[in-house]
C-alpha cells in the first residue's frame, strides 16, 4: 500500500504546483499591464521634456551673408 501513497503524494504535490502556476500566472499578467501603464506613461514624459527642450533653447541668430 506504500505505492498508492506515493501516488497519492505525488498527485497533491501536482496539483499544489498547478494552483502555484496559476497564482503565477496572474500576477505575470498584471505585472504585465503594470508595465505597459509605466512605459506609456514614460513616452509622454519623454515627449513632454523634449518639447521643453526645444522651447528653452536659445534661438541660432544667423550672420549676414557675405559681401
């Protein structure tokens, strides 16, 4: 009867690594929806900043043409 245990042992631990791999799943998911919110959000900050950038600059004054 030792057998039937083992199976039976090997079976929870199966499911205990199924729920386990679910769990995981999921929070992979959301992480995954986390970052994407974060990456959006650094593009706009990126975008903001370089607008800022370009009106901050000082204005290239040009030299009269030569004679």
């Amino acid at each position: 009867m030792s057998w039937l245990r083992d199976v039976g042992a090997a079976l929870q631990k199966a499911m205990l690594m199924e729920e386990r791999m679910n769990i995981m799943s999921e929070r992979l998911t959301r992480l995954a929806l986390l970052y994407d919110d974060v990456d959006r959000r650094l593009a706009r900050l990126e975008g903001k900043f370089e607008l800022l950038e370009r009106m901050g600059a000082p204005r290239s004054r040009r030299l009269p043409p030569s004679r």
